[in-house]
C-alpha cells in the first residue's frame, strides 16, 4: 500500500529530475566561497526577492537563528507569535544562543500581530527593560496569508518605531503564488526573509535567508559559528535552484487539492472545518476529543498519515496526486460509519 502522507509538506521526495540536476551538479568549497552552485542559488534567490544578497544554510531554524542573531544584540528583544515557529518550535535558540529575550503576543484570526498591541509591548528606553530590536511575522502562519495591505503597514510601524523586521518565510513561496504577486512584492517590506526550499517546492533540504549585502555578511559569521558552513554543498543548492524554478508555479495545484479535500471533508458531521481559513495548502479540522487518536490510527492502517496538536492538520504536496484526495475523503467516511 502506497502511503499518503499529509503530516507535512516537509516528507516530499526529490524527483527524478531533481536528482537528475542533483547528481551532475558542479561543486566546490562553499566555505571558501567557491561552490557555483551554492553562489547561483544565492543569488537567484536574492534577484527574486529583491534583495541585495543571499545565504544557502541547512534549515529553516538555522536560517531564523542566524537573522535573530545577526538583527540583537545580548539582551536585546525581539516581538513575536506566541504560535510562531521563530518563539515555540525552534528550540528556543534565540535565547538560549543569544540571550535575546522573546516578547510573545498572541496571533490574530488571520496569522496577523495586532501592531498596536506591538507598539505596547515595545519596551521603553530604561536600564530596567531589554532593548527592544525586532519584530517577526511569519507568512504563511498555519497555512493562511498576511495581507499586502497589513505587510505593507507592518514594515512602515517598524520603520515608525525604530524596530527592524525579519519574516519567518517558511512558506512564503505559498502566500506570493495564492495572492498572484511575486515573492518581491512581499518581501520588499522585509530587512530580512528566510526562505524554505524542503516544504511545498519539494527540495530535500535547506532554507536561504536574504537581507542587504552587510547584513547578510554578518549571518555569514553567525553560520559558520552555528556549525552552518558546509564544504561541497553544490548538489543541495543544485536542489534548490530546480525547487524554484521548477516548483513554484506548481504550488498553486496543492492548494486546490487541499480545497477539494477541505469541501469534501467538511461534509461529515462529525468534523468541522473553517473553510475561511483554507488558503494555501493546509487544513485544520476540529474534532471531539476522543476520536483525534482512534481516527489518526484507524488512517495509519489505511496508509495514510495525518498530525496535529490539538487540532488535527493535514497539508498537501507534490507526492499527493489528485486521485488521492477521493480515497481519503472515504476513508475518513468509513471511520465515521463504522
């Protein structure tokens, strides 16, 4: 049984012709700036967002690390989700690594941070208080779409305030292709993105984090001192340049797919879905309590694979074709009626 996994758009398998580019990928010593691949993919990715320069790193945690690091000082602070990725799910490293202390707020419906509750939390200038340096909006935030509108106010409050931002763009590619505006266009109101590869464009690994030429030579020192320096790195990078130019656009197919299954899922009385809330290529489900682990089992012995916390969240990829999505609408039918 072929398995069909929607835990995440992070499980995708390199293509062959990915593999293809991977295998014949030229290479050199990316330490000593001398990997083509590596400075190709750096620089594309830069064109494309309009920044000055680039950074190829191993993950999107080390890419938000890094900018953390490279954007505060000790004892500076940064504002952010209480749900984003940059303060709950990455282990924590600003603090840890840097001693940059994190100020959570809590998201809006929309994935948005309430600027006037920002302007709040900025500390004011006293020895008692940590300097607050940065703000971080993520973009998607559990699958949904900042505006261009709220961006556009975010980046002139920061501006306003003397606050640099940095955009968690874990899966920006995601919001540039549903709002049909280029990845320059949102990020024009960003110091700083990062930018995954190995989630929806299906590389097998690593983020580049983009900004100005200075700042991006100051991430460079932070990588190497996070363990980020990598030697003939040019087959990965070769990934990722393929990844962008070959499966961007495609992107807006996942989110159909997760329409479909999000209408046919929302069907069955038993389970609940904000359709609103659909935008890219996840879907939350609510659920009774006690049904979320006998259903993801019941799934997994079907062959297909789901996760959540608290609510149950399935996301579509490249490696789920259209004709999977009727076969797991039925599944979650036959658990229901059985």
């Amino acid at each position: 049984m072929k398995k069909k996994d929607l835990r995440s758009d992070t499980v995708t398998h390199p293509s062959k012709l990915m593999r293809k580019a991977m295998s014949s990928a030229e290479v050199g010593d990316d330490v000593y700036g001398e990997d083509p691949n590596v400075n190709r993919l750096q620089s594309y990715t830069a064109e494309l967002t309009g920044k000055e320069s680039g950074l190829f790193v191993p993950s999107g945690t080390m890419s938000n690390l890094i900018a953390l690091l490279s954007h505060c000082q000790r004892g500076d602070e940064y504002i952010v989700g209480q749900q984003a990725h940059t303060y709950k799910y990455e282990g924590g490293g600003a603090a840890v690594l840097g001693s940059i202390q994190p100020q959570p707020l809590e998201f809006a419906a929309d994935g948005s941070l309430d600027l006037q509750q920002v302007k709040a939390a900025i500390k004011p200038s006293d020895c008692h208080f940590a300097r607050t340096r940065l703000l971080c909006l993520e973009n998607t935030q559990g699958g949904k779409v900042l505006s261009l509108e709220y961006q556009a106010a975010a980046d002139q409050f920061a501006k306003q305030n003397n606050l640099s931002l940095h955009l968690d763009g874990a899966r920006v590619c995601n919001a540039a292709v549903a709002q049909s505006v280029s990845l320059q266009e949102i990020c024009q109101n960003y110091a700083t993105v990062s930018i995954c590869l190995s989630k929806g464009l299906g590389a097998p690994v690593g983020s580049v984090l983009v900004g100005s030429k200075d700042f991006i030579e100051e991430a460079h020192h932070w990588r190497k001192m996070c363990g980020g320096g990598m030697r003939q790195a040019g087959m990965l990078a070769a990934a990722g340049l393929f990844a962008l130019q070959k499966q961007y656009e495609r992107l807006t197919e996942d989110h159909i797919k997760a329409q479909t299954l999000a209408e046919g899922l929302q069907k069955i009385d038993q389970l609940s879905i904000d359709r609103d809330m659909v935008q890219t290529n996840m879907i939350f489900i609510d659920c009774a309590a006690g049904i979320q682990e006998p259903l993801t089992n019941f799934l997994k012995h079907k062959g297909i694979l789901i996760s959540g916390y608290g609510q149950l969240r399935l996301v579509t990829h490249l490696d789920i074709s259209d004709s999977y999505i009727p076969i797991v609408i039925k599944a979650f039918q036959n658990f229901f009626q059985e």
